[in-house]
C-alpha cells in the first residue's frame, strides 16, 4: 500500500466485527514493529497477545469491574506522574466537543465502545521493564506506530487505548506477564464494523504552525 494511504487508514477504529486474525499476520506485523528505533537499540519493549478466550475472558471482567464503578489503575499512571499542560488540555477538550457533535450528543456509543474493548478480536499489551527510563516509553511509543502502521498495511484496523490496560490486574490474571513489567499499552486489531456511526468520526489535527518553529540563522 502507498505510504499516504497507510497513513490516512490508520485511524482510532471503534467498533470491530467478530473476524478472526491470522496469527501468522500478527506475527508479520510484529516483526515489523520490531524494526522500530530504540535508544542504543535497548528494544525494551514484550508484546502479549490476546486472541480468542483469552479476549473474551479479559472482557468479561473489565466490563464486571466497570459496572463496579471501581476506578482505572493503569501501570504507567503508578509509575509517571499524569498532569497535562495547556496545550494537550486544550487539544483533548477539542477532540471529545467534535466528537459529541459528530455523535449529536450520543455519547453512550463512544462511552460503550471503552466499556466493551472495541469488541476487538485482537488485544495486544505492550510491556517495559518497571525499572525504566522516559527513553524506553518513547521507544515504546514508536514500536507502537510501527505495529500500528504494519497493521493497516496488512488489512487490519487499529484501536490503541488506555482503556484496555486500565485493569492490569485482570489482564495478568489471563497473560503470562511478570510482575516488573509495566503494561504500558493496548492496542486492539481487527476488522472494522463499517455499519458503526463511531467509526466514521475522523479526528483533524492543529495547524502545522501551531507546533513548528524554524530558525534559519
Ligand atoms: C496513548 C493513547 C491512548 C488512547 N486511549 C484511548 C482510549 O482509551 N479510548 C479511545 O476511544 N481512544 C483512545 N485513543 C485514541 C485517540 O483518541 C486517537 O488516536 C486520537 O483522537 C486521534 O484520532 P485518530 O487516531 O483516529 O487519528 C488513544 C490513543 C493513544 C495514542
């Protein structure tokens, strides 16, 4: 696939169908995401994929802890501080006011997609050691865009979200993932349920000049 179509198709997918995925195609799009740059090629990131029971088993249980109303407790929130500055704020403000006009106020769809894991047939949780610098969650970041763009190149739509790694208790109860590991990332594969109105919403971006300087001499 030419370069801008990848780039345009990768887009948050909300809604998936029940089809299957190949694991010799997630095997394909992880050796690629293994291409990613590291600092001193430290590659610290694990992979963990979740694929048939395994999902289902994980689903049934954030939906039981959600319907608790017991709160998100996310490994990275443990071990980074999250306090946002303006200019973030403001660009999440913008994202959920579009998207709760795009959705003329139905909300619920968005909320229930969270709730449900995308009905993802495919979760992926990404790890780094807990013993890590900043370094290693960029890293993890482009190993992350890399899968993500692989992913599309092969068919596939993505859907990466904290809402699939709110609960890492639950996820390690179903993964085989050490304990000083931080589930840093989920991200969801699949195929896209073209019926779902959430899945037509398309996100726009600041202008360029927003968060480019050049200095020329
Ligand atoms: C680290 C990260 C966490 C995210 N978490 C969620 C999430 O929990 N729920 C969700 O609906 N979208 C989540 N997203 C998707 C973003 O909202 C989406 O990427 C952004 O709005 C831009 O839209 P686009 O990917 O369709 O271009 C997340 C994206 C990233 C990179």
């Amino acid at each position: 696939m030419d370069f801008k179509e990848v780039l345009d198709k990768e887009r948050a997918t909300r809604k998936f169908t029940d089809q299957r995925v190949s694991e010799k195609v997630i095997r394909e799009i992880l050796t690629d995401a293994q291409r990613s740059p590291s600092l001193l090629n430290s590659q610290p990131w694990r992979v963990y994929v979740a694929m048939g029971k395994a999902v289902k088993n994980i689903r049934a249980d954030f939906k039981e802890l959600i319907e608790k109303g017991e709160q998100p407790r996310e490994d990275f929130a443990a071990l980074m501080k999250v306090e946002w500055d303006t200019f973030p704020s403001q660009n999440m403000s913008t994202m959920s006011d579009t998207l709760n006009y795009f959705l003329r106020g139905e909300m619920t769809q968005f909320d229930e997609a969270q709730v449900n894991l995308f009905n993802a047939p495919v979760l992926v949780f990404l790890t780094i050691p807990k013993k890590s610098p900043a370094w290693s969650v960029y890293d993890l970041g482009t190993f992350s865009q890399t899968l993500m763009l692989s992913a599309v190149d092969h068919g596939l739509c993505t859907m990466p979200a904290h809402a699939i790694v709110k609960f890492p208790d639950v996820i390690r109860k179903y993964m085989d993932i050490p304990d000083d590991e931080a589930i840093g990332m989920g991200i969801g594969l699949g195929y896209k349920d073209k019926r779902a109105s959430i899945n037509g919403y398309r996100s726009k971006r600041v202008p360029l000049d927003k968060i480019v300087k050049f200095a020329k001499e």
